[in-house]
C-alpha cells in the first residue's frame, strides 16, 4: 500500500484525531515532534476529562521526559519502530512504576505496585509515551469507578460502558492515539461499540498479562484500542509474544502487515444472527426503533464485504454444547482472586453495591462447588473442539456484536476479535459496531479483513463535538 506524504493538519484539532500511522509518518517527516504531540495530549486532557472523566492519573512529567528522549532518538537516527513518540493511555490495571495503580476500586485508590507490567515495558521500549493511567471500571466491571462515571464522547450524558472505559473514552476523544485495554467478557468490545473506537481482543495468551490486574485467569486477555484497525495492528505488533513472566504467554506468527488477500479467505458469516431481530425484548417504540436501525447496519456490513469481492459463506455457532452456565468460571475465577477483599470487609467500600455488582458476585462464588466448576471447565473443552468444528471452512467470521451468546462464547474460547464502527444511529448521533471474530492465532487474517472493510467505509474518521462541560441534566 503506497503511503501518502506526510502533511501536517491544518489545526491542533485535526492533529489529535490523527492516526498512529499518520502521526508516525509526520515525526520522520519532522513536520511535527513528539513533545508537541505529548503537550498537545496533556492539554486535551486538561481541558476535556473533568467532562468524560476518563484518566485517573494523567503521567505528565514522565510523559514529557520519554517524548524529550523520542526527539532526541528520532534526531540522532535512531528509530525504534511506529510507535515511537506516540502519546498513549494506560488502562488502570497495568502497572507502571512509580504511578498509581488503582484498579479503579475504593480499596486500592493508594496502590502502587512493585512490578512493572510487561506490555508497559514492551511499548516503552517502542519509545512511545504515555500520559494517562486510563479509568477502569471499578475492579474491571462497568465504567463506574471512584472518582465517577467515565462518559461517552458522542453523548456525554451517557456512560462510556466498561470496564476499558477510559482507554475507548480518551481514544474516542482524541487525548491519546491509542490505549490498552483488557477483556474478560466484553470489556474491549463495549467500550469501542459505545465510543465508536476500534479495539483488538487478541487470541488468549498472545499478549503477556504480567504485572496486569487479573480478574479471571483464564479468560483475561490485554489488547489495543485506537481509531482505526491498522493503529491496532502496529500496537498489537508490539506487545504480543511469550513473555517468560506470564506462564500462559505464547508466540504466534506475525499479524501486520496482512499476509493474505481477501481472494484467499472465506468469510463466514453467523446468518441466523444477522436474521434475527434485534431488540425483540426492548419495551419501547424508541427501543425497538433503535434496534431495527442497527440490525440494518449490520446487513449492510455484509452488502460493503460483498461488494470488496468477499467470498461470504453461512456459518452456525455452536449449539450442542451450553453456553449460558459456563459463565461460572468468572464468577468463580474472579471471587478467587477477590476472596481477601470479602474476608477483611474491603468489599463494603466499593462504589457500587447493587444486587448484581462485584461484591455480592464475590460473596455468591465463594458458595461455587469445586465440583461445579471442574465440571463447567470440562464442559469448556468440549465447547472449544465444537467451536473448531463449526469453523473448519472459513478463515474467520462476522456476526452482529453482541448477536446470540457470540461474546460469552468466543471469550471462553479465546478466540480473536476486532470491533469496529459500523453506524451512527440519526436519533442521537452515537455510534453502534460489527465484530470480526478469527481463528486461534488468526490475528493477521483478521486484521486484514477488518482494515479492508474499514477503509471502504469512513464510520471510523468521524469525530464527536465535545462540550467544555456536563449538561446540568447530566
């Protein structure tokens, strides 16, 4: 693909709703540096999180120490890839040294941890330079945290979803080029649908989850978010890999640039989902407009494939095997890793304390049989070789996102997936998204046809109108 010159934006604004690649091909360009990037962040920051409330800690000083050392490097020759003096967003569960690690909990507000995550590590040496710890959904569960609800750029009166709220809110807003995220179940993909963002959930075990909060050790998974799928694509180039810190870490082949063409891949596509209505339990005639309104989005994702030449084949997902009760394993997984909070009373202080939120689930799977659990993993393995079966034709698949139990299922697989921007509904100006999902380890393939879908639509370039403050209704 033939790059164009670089070109600076006419204005500071055009210039932070730049991509990764473009803003890369401006610094070696010297048409634009990275302390000026960095200054440019930071003040977005300033002006616009008191509104989306989307950094829990905002890293000036060392932002501008590491975007001083990309000038000085990319002056002397020395490159250290396309993430170089790039200003980007850390999801509060990653580890930073010397920063605040708030898990976005009430009782770990104070926390620092001792070790250094390894995809902070990794994107460091890329020479890229953060400038927020990102809000996080209290313990990863939601966009509520302690210092408040992280909101939706598109509409500030709506909360930005979770639990990678702040990483979609900041990326969304263009106060960062990219952000790490993390998803156990959905927490990449409902952020990006709700900001309009791009997000990869990687293949379990692709990226190293070391010195990052574990919630369920084996379904958390550590991806990028950005604006476009390409950004996610070198992002994901620089974090993946077996990390020797991380016991469930692998290789894999490489994912950009795409190995395979669109003429070498056959696509499914998940047709009782794309059938099947949307909203059939939504209460009311705005409910179940909005939901007609993106069901049709989503058939005309697959008109745009077609007409890129896609070679389009219906898939099923699994049915033999249960899915629902398989969610289990989180809830057992999580009240593990939390069991101390509930033990020492912790749990009381945390922000959200309904019925269905974190507490009362912790509490619920300290009462899972070990039985249960052993079983419903068992039941896991039978699902992963069903889920094999079902896509032995293809390379990888589109399905609506959140269509049936897609989510739920291919978290537990640990299948990979990309979700991007697939409309804007005309009644409020938010957008909605479609997910391509790949096979294990099916990174490239799956970015590939992701950008190409990407680039015949021009959902992922357009920006939403921020205000200076919340509405008073707000």
């Amino acid at each position: 693909r033939r790059e164009r010159p670089a070109a600076r934006p006419a204005s500071d604004e055009e210039l932070a709703f730049a991509t990764v690649a473009e803003l890369g091909r401006l610094l070696r360009a010297r048409k634009v540096s990275s302390t000026e990037l960095t200054r440019l962040s930071l003040a977005r920051l300033a002006k616009y999180d008191p509104v989306l409330q989307c950094a829990v800690t905002v890293t000036g000083e060392l932002a501008l120490a590491q975007a001083r050392r990309a000038d000085e490097e990319l002056a002397a020759g020395k490159d250290r890839g396309p993430l170089h003096g790039i200003p980007w967003g850390a999801k509060d569960l990653i580890a930073v040294p010397g920063h605040r690690t708030t898990w976005g909990s009430v009782p770990y507000r104070e926390q620092v941890r001792p070790e250094t995550a390894t995809v902070y590590r990794k994107l460091e040496e890329a020479g890229a330079v953060l400038v927020a710890k990102t809000s996080v959904g209290e313990l990863a569960w939601g966009d509520v945290w302690f210092g408040g609800r992280t909101r939706n750029p598109w509409k500030v009166d709506q909360g930005s979803s979770g639990s990678s709220a702040g990483s979609a809110s900041a990326a969304a807003a263009g106060l960062v080029a990219f952000a790490i995220g993390t998803e156990t179940l959905g927490s990449i993909v409902s952020p990006c649908t709700r900001c309009g963002t791009t997000g990869l959930r990687p293949t379990f075990g692709r990226v190293s989850r070391h010195g990052v909060m574990s919630l369920s050790f084996s379904m958390d998974k550590v991806g990028p978010i950005a604006r476009t799928v390409e950004d996610c694509a070198l992002v994901f180039s620089a974090i993946a890999g077996k990390d020797p810190l991380d016991p469930v870490s692998v290789d894999g082949p490489p994912a950009w640039p795409a190995r395979r063409g669109l003429s070498d891949l056959t696509i499914g596509f998940v047709e009782e989902l794309f059938q099947e209505e949307r909203g059939k339990d939504a209460k009311s005639d705005e409910e179940k407009a909005r939901a007609a309104e993106w069901r049709a989005f989503d058939l005309r994702t697959l008109d745009v494939l077609r007409g890129l030449g896609a070679r389009l084949v219906p898939v099923k997902l699994p049915s033999r095997t249960p899915i629902a009760p398989l969610s289990l394993v989180l809830t057992a997984e999580a009240a593990a890793e939390f069991d101390e909070l509930v033990l020492d009373g912790r749990v009381k202080t945390m922000v959200r304390q309904t019925a269905d939120a974190w507490p009362n689930v912790f509490r619920q799977g300290r009462l899972v049989p070990a039985v249960d659990y052993l079983r419903a993993q068992r039941v896991r393995t039978l699902l992963m070789r069903e889920t094999e079966e079902c896509l032995a034709g293809v390379d990888l698949f589109v399905a609506p996102t959140y269509g049936g139990r897609s989510l739920l299922l291919t978290n537990l697989t640990g299948h990979p997936s990309v979700v991007v921007p697939n409309g804007f509904r005309l009644s409020d100006g938010t957008p909605t998204s479609v997910t391509f999902t790949g096979k294990l380890f099916g990174e490239s393939d799956l970015l590939a046809v992701a950008d190409l879908y990407q680039r015949a639509t021009d959902f992922h370039v357009r920006r939403p109108r921020l205000p200076d403050a919340l509405p008073a209704n707000g």
